[in-house]
C-alpha cells in the first residue's frame, strides 16, 4: 500500500511539474539589467504563471502541457505604469471628459450636452480642460459655467488634477464667498480653487458609492490593459480606492497589479503598515504620497526664482522643511516608502535634502521616490544617486509640456527640465510612468517621447533638448524592470526571466525596427498576465479608450 502511495504521489508530481506551457514562434524582445535589448522565440511557462526559461531556436513541447503558436508576432513585457491614478482614469471615462478642449467655447457646449444627456444628475463632474491649449490661455471661471449650467452643481477639474473651477451653485453647496479663508499652499479666486484651495469645494462633491467605484476600477482596468499595461504605482490611492481594490481582488476581477501609495499619512489610519503582496501577487499596500508644490500649468510648482511670465510668484510651497520632514518620518517610521510629488526646482531640493536626512536614518535602500522631477536646478540632480533616490518620471509630460515650460521659465532656467538622460548618467534610478488620466495611459507615445524628445507629430524638429533622449533600451527598462524597481516589486514583474510572473503583451511591430513616431502608434494585440489572457483586440476593434 506505502509503495502505491508512493507512486501515485510521484506521478502527481510530475504532472503538475509539467503543466507548462510552451509558447513558440515569438518575436521576443526584452531588455537586461542593463538596459540592453535581448531577443528571444520562445517562453515556458509553469503553472503557477511564472517563466520557467526563455527559449531560442526550437523547443520539445512540454509533456502534459500545451503549445501556444504566437505567429511570428512580436512580444513585450507587460509595461509598468510608475505613477498613475487608477480610479481616476476610470471615472474620467464615465464622466463629463473635457480633454482636447480648444477653447473655453468648446468646454461650455460639452458642458451643455452633457447636462441634457444626464438630466437626473445632481451634481455634474468633469475632467480634462486645459487652457494652455485655448488661444487665450485664460482659466476659466465660475461665470463661464454658469453660462452653460446654472441649475445644479458643476465642478471641473483642471487636466493635472491641481485645479477646480466651480459654478454657482457648486460655490453655494461647499459655502464659500469671496470672503472664505483660502488655506495655506492653494488660492481661490473667480471660482478657480488652486492646490490646496481644492478642499474647499471638493468637500461638497458627493462621494461615489461601492458601485461606482468598483465600476470605475473596471473600466480602469479595461484601458489598461487593452494599452498593454499590466501592472501600476497606484498614486494617491484613498481608502476608499484601496477598498475597491481589495473587491476587486476578492472577487478575481483584478488583473492589473497594484502597488499602492497611499495619499497622505491620515490614511495610515486605515493601513497603518505596507501590506504582503495579497490576491496572487496582485495588490500591495507600499508606500506614502506626499506634496511638495502644486503643477507647472497652474503656476503652483514651486521655483526658486519667480515666473518668468508671472514675476509676482514663485508657486506654491506647501510644507515648510520641518513639516515635510515631520510627515515623511511619520511614514518611514512605519515602514513606508516615500513617493512624493515635487515639480518645481525649488520643490525638489526640498524634497532631496529630506530623503538625504532619512537615509542618514533609516539608509539609502529604502528607495526614495520624487514624483515628477519636472523642473530641477542641475547641481541637485548629482544628489539623487547617494540618498537612494528614484527620479520617478513621465516622458509625454515633456511634449505637453515644452512650450509652456519655456514660457513660465525662460530660456536659460530649463537645463536640468525633464532631464531623463542626465539623471541616469549621474547614477540615480529611473522609473518612467504616465500620470495617467493627467496624459493618456497608453505607454507607446511615452516610449516614443523618451528616445526623440519629440511628440506624435515629430515636433519638434530634431527634438526638444535631444541631448536628453535615451536609447530604446534605457525607455523600455524605465518602463519595465526601473518601474518594478521603484516599487520593490523587481522580484516578481519586471523582467520576462526564470522565477518572475509570465506578464507580457504581443504588438503589431517591432520596436527596433521603426522610427520613433511609428513606435507611437503601436497597438496591442494580447495581453497576457501571469501567463493567461486578460485581454484580446477584436479583429476590426479600434483603439482602447484613451485617458485624455
């Protein structure tokens, strides 16, 4: 009898160690450690999702598993998104979207359709104006939106989420006059809440409802991973966010994986340690965000030297260096890892100087992270590398952003602006993101962005301080291995190699053998995580809803 036993369980154990998957004919392209594109044919697969070996030349298919035939296609990693907000790209899909506006015109008859579309809707949400791209370049104003809608609550976020600008009616609800105390790091003005002026008004804003939040997360999802992303630095997740994720997870709808910061040290109520990896290595709990200034577009970075096109203002600081410290150790203390948002010079070497205190601390392998690292005074970026700190960057921010860069700079204050090269030389770690729904989540124009330093349209000419471009294989580490890395998560994802999940994504090209504004339009065929289909393109289907 011990001797059947003994056999049986034998044979169980080989069974199960070869249900593997082989999938053959692939044109596989990966990049190392050290950012050097690899090629590959073939992946095996186990059972348990992860890659067992990548393959080159022919391979004997696994006993007891199967053959996928990948056609010739060509196949990524699954691209990690460093910095993106994730409900926030499904609720701007289901909500009023005012991204592309070409002016203040065009925002009020959107605003008027959706009102009459949603007649039963108490308070109208919408996102997306930008009025850098209005001939005018004036913000709009409560008086605007009362000219569309007059009769409920409007409220409309600004394209960076660091303004709001609010009707009549929404000013009446939330109780504020032109008399209203505007707190510290924000301004309030014609109905425009600024920074941290935002609680103000956003106090009033219904919160969404269990429903709507797990129906955002979906839709969140769907975007996602139709634009081959497959896993994301969740930004400012509230508890309410980490709630849907949890669901989600529960429930087996979570297909993206998740690496949280949590927004602000008040959440820690609720979390107040970083979590394991939870749902099949699909969610953790890992960081704080924190704000050091507000955004470029809204003049709310803060510089050290005033606008050049506002010399009344240098921005918005909204912590002194004892506060910022005192926060930053709350969340240290408990083990977080820091991610905190700085975009003007001034904002960074503030931000610099804190982490370099907290790896006096707690050491310089707690991977510091700087949100943006927009616009930075070249003698702080040598600073990064001996702190441990991680410039977390987004590329397509640089195109939507040059020409107003220059304006609110000048000319010769923007040489360590989007400095992606620069920072790699000098040491420091790069991880590359979206801030999606703030750009598009898709990370192709991203990738094209980072090696042309030139947008979709090839503008401009010869690229915007190309000095900083980097090489297809520095784009697509920041997008895989140096995103996975920022989020202590290179165990696991990052990287199609032995022991790490099989997350991957077939496209209709060959990166490496196109220029950069092909590179751009590149569309996702699968995606594959944790070495099953998540998502497939219908034959004559069209591009996945785009985050702006």
């Amino acid at each position: 009898m011990r001797i059947m036993l003994f056999a049986l369980s034998a044979l169980l154990a080989s069974t199960a160690a070869n249900a593997d998957t082989l999938f053959t004919n692939a044109n596989g392209i990966t990049v190392d450690d050290q950012s050097r594109i690899q090629h590959f044919t073939g992946l095996l697969i186990g059972d348990d999702g992860k890659v067992v070996r990548l393959l080159n030349g022919s391979a004997t298919a696994p006993r007891n598993g199967k053959v996928v035939d990948l056609g010739g296609r060509t196949v990524l990693p699954g691209l990690i998104d460093a910095h993106g907000h994730v409900t926030d790209l499904g609720f701007t899909a289901l909500r009023l979207n005012l991204t592309g506006t070409k002016s203040l015109a065009e925002l009020q008859q959107r605003l008027r359709d959706y009102a009459a579309a949603h007649p039963d809707l108490k308070w109208i949400s919408g996102f997306g104006w930008n009025q850098e791209q209005w001939a005018d370049k004036r913000f709009p104003t409560s008086a605007d939106l009362d000219a569309a809608v007059g009769d409920r609550p409007v409220t409309l976020e600004r394209v960076d989420g660091h303004a709001v600008v609010a009707n009549g009616a929404a000013l009446r609800a939330a109780g504020v006059t032109a008399a209203t105390p505007v707190p510290a790091g924000g301004e309030f003005h014609d109905g425009l809440f600024v920074d941290n002026a935002r609680s103000l008004i956003d106090k009033a804003v219904p919160r969404p409802t269990t429903a709507q939040l797990d129906e955002a997360l979906q839709k969140s999802q769907e975007i996602l991973l139709g634009y081959g992303v497959t896993g994301v630095g969740s930004m400012s997740t509230s508890v309410d966010d980490w709630n849907a994720f949890n669901r989600a997870g529960r429930s087996g709808r979570l297909n993206v994986r998740l690496m949280s910061y949590l927004s602000g040290t008040e959440s820690m109520a609720a979390v107040p340690h970083p979590t394991n990896w939870l749902f099949g290595d699909r969610l953790r709990a890992v960081g704080i965000k924190l704000f050091a200034d507000g955004a470029l577009g809204s003049r709310g970075a803060w510089l050290k030297q005033p606008y050049a096109d506002k010399p009344d203002t240098r921005g918005l600081q909204f912590h002194s260096d004892a506060e910022m410290l005192a926060l930053a150790t709350k969340a240290a203390d408990a083990g977080f890892q820091l991610a905190t948002h700085a975009i003007g010079d001034a904002a960074n070497a503030q931000i610099i100087t804190v982490y370099e205190q907290l790896s006096k601390r707690y050491g310089a392998n707690r991977r510091w992270r700087i949100e943006h690292f927009q616009i930075v005074d070249p003698a702080d970026i040598p600073r990064l590398a001996p702190a441990g700190i991680i410039a977390s960057m987004q590329p397509t921010h640089q195109t939507s952003d040059r020409l107003m860069a220059e304006a609110r700079m000048g000319p010769n204050r923007l040489g360590g602006s989007y400095a992606w090269h620069t920072v790699l030389k000098s040491g420091a770690r790069l991880a590359f993101g979206s801030d999606l729904p703030v750009e598009s989540p898709n990370p192709f124009p991203g990738l094209s962005a980072a090696i042309s330093r030139q947008d979709v349209e090839g503008q401009p000419p010869g690229g915007w301080r190309p000095q900083e471009r980097l090489t297809l294989g520095q784009a697509l580490h920041a997008f895989t291995r140096g995103a996975a890395y920022a989020g202590f998560a290179e165990a696991k994802i990052g990287a199609l190699e032995p022991g790490k999940y099989a997350d991957f994504i077939v496209v209709d090209r060959d990166p490496t053998k196109i220029d950069a504004q092909v590179l751009a339009k590149t569309e996702v065929l699968e995606t594959w995580v944790g070495g099953k289909k998540v998502w497939s393109r219908a034959p004559s289907a069209s591009r996945p809803e785009r985050g702006q």
